[in-house]
C-alpha cells in the first residue's frame, strides 16, 4: 500500500492567501526555513495506477499536477482518481470535488451519512455536480465490517467516528453528529500493516486511542502548537478545541498522546497544519521539540510504503 501526502497544510493552504503572520510572510519572502504546503489531503492506492482519494482539497488541481502518477493519460480523457473518500464536509475536503466535475462518468464517493446530509443542504456540492458528471455515492457505515472499495482492491478500510467538528454551514453545526468527521484506520491486505489517519481529532476517546495503537503510520492532526495560537496572533476568535482540533503542546496535547502509544518502530507524522503553526519552520525550536519525541512533520509528496 502506498500512500501519498497530496496536500498537508490545514484549511487556508500554506501561506494563506491574505495572511502576514510571521510564518506566512517568512515561506512568501523565503526569509524563513520552511515550505509551502496545500491543503489537507491524501492519495492510496496498491498498484500505483487506481487511487483513491481522500479528501478533495480545493488545491487538487495542483495536487494532480505535482503528482503525474494520479494522470494515467490512458486515454483521450483520462484519471487515476478511482473513487474519492471525505472525513467531514469541511471547505478544505470538499471543494475540489468541483474541480473533478469533467470526469467522464459518476464520480464515486465515500462518506458517511452525516457529511452528506451536509453535502445536500448547507454546501449543497450534491445537486451542483448533478449537472456535471454527477456522483455515484456509496455509504461509509460506521460499526461495520471494514469497507472494501471495487476500485482499490487489497485495501481495508475502517472508519471511525471522532470528535472533531461540523463545518460551521452545517444545519447541525451544534449538535454533533456520530459520522460528522471519521479517522480511517487503513490495513494492506498483503502486508498487514496499517495506517492511521485523523486530520481533524479534537479528543482522543478510547476506541481511538486503541486504533492509533495498532497503526504502524500515525498521519494525525497538526493544525495548531498551543491551543489558543490564532487568538493571541489576533487572527482568529477561535481556539483550536473551538476549531475540532487537539493543540501539540501542553498537558494531554497530541504530543502526550503519541508518547503514550507503545507501538515500537511507529511512524508518528502531524498532518493538516495550520499556517499560524511553529512547527512548520524547519529549524524551530518546536520541531527541535518534536524530534526529541520521534514526531515527524508531514510535507506535501511524502510517500510511506506500507
Ligand atoms: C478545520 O479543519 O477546522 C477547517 O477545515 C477550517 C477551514 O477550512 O476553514
Ligand atoms: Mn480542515
Ligand atoms: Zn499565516
């Protein structure tokens, strides 16, 4: 099983668009160690020709042009994009869906009832590419045998509802809702090894705590270094709790819990970083922080073989 990080910065992409925190501005003039980074997604696939999707990031264009092996060029019209899987219905999973409106037929897609609920009412993407190639949806169950999706063969996926947050157009953005976002604990039929992937995880409840135990690749969530990071930076109102995302630092943060796992030879990798985030500069003293611990920092085309 091959897995490809398409894109690894949180919603906003890396630098964001019309921000001048230090870390954007620092990537833009290139007067920091850093480098830039799309949005939230990645790519699976076991013989490097069928991939599978996960999230539809609104930097896919781009995504696809970095990453050639994802067009096949087969034919006159042509994609290795065999099915695409959501998390949540959050903008930075979404909306490249749009961007895949001229593929040639239904286009498969993966997610739970929740997310698309709000995928036909609040950010109704639904009923806008039914006028384009239209999709085909197929059901992520939660409590349920492992999914087996036709198009990526060798690949067992298990969903597992988190606490995170719907997207604030959600009609229930309020009262959450088991399946509003998922973490996917995927095995290699052929390997038994196994990945485990929450790019939005707000607390860690048990039942995940145990899949991360049993992951040889951690890709978790990396949005923010201290919870209150944007509201200090004065970009935002917003905590990371508030956002549906456990801060790295501090008591109980995402570095406690990944010293916790006892999973020798684990890979322990953030993912879905926020620009705002110190650990995005390559020589900081919070990625020195992280080293120490054995955590690693996502970059876009990373490739892990499992
Ligand atoms: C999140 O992960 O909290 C959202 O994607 C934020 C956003 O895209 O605005
Ligand atoms: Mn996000
Ligand atoms: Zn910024």
């Amino acid at each position: 099983m091959k897995i490809r990080v398409l894109g690894s910065s949180a919603g906003g992409g890396f630098p964001q668009w019309n921000c001048n925190c230090r870390n954007c501005n620092g990537v833009r003039n290139r007067t920091i160690a850093a480098e830039p980074r799309t949005q939230s997604s990645l790519a699976v696939s076991v013989d490097g020709v069928a991939w599978l999707l996960i999230n539809a990031s609104p930097d896919i264009l781009a995504q696809l042009a970095a990453n050639p092996e994802l067009q096949p060029a087969r034919h006159a019209r042509d994609t290795g994009i065999a099915a695409v899987l959501l998390m949540d219905a959050q903008i930075d999973h979404v909306t490249g869906l749009l961007m895949l409106r001229e593929h040639n037929a239904p286009l498969p897609v993966y997610a739970t009832d929740p997310v698309w609920q709000d995928l036909s009412t609040g950010f109704p993407l639904a009923s806008i590419l039914s006028h384009y190639c239209g999709v085909e949806r197929h059901v992520i169950a939660l409590d349920a045998a492992p999914l087996e999706i036709a198009a990526l063969p060798g690949v067992r996926i298990e969903a597992l509802p988190l606490s995170s947050k719907a997207p604030p157009y959600s009609p229930h953005r309020t009262a959450p809702e088991r399946g509003d976002n998922i973490g996917l604990l995927l095995t290699s039929v052929e390997s038994g090894k196994r990945a485990f992937y929450a790019p939005g995880l707000g607390a860690v409840e048990a039942h995940i705590r145990d899949a991360m135990r049993r992951a040889d690749l951690l890709l978790v969530d990396g949005t923010t270094w201290t919870d209150d990071e944007m509201i200090r930076l004065g970009l935002s109102k917003k905590t990371a709790a508030d956002m549906g995302h456990l801060a790295q630092s501090g008591r109980g943060g995402m570095i406690d819990v990944l010293d916790a796992l006892d999973r020798p030879g684990a890979r322990k990798v953030l993912i879905h970083i926020n620009n705002t985030n110190p650990i995005l500069i390559d020589d900081g003293p919070e990625r020195r922080t992280l080293a120490q611990h054995g955590i690693e920092v996502a970059r876009d085309g990373m490739t892990f073989e499992l």
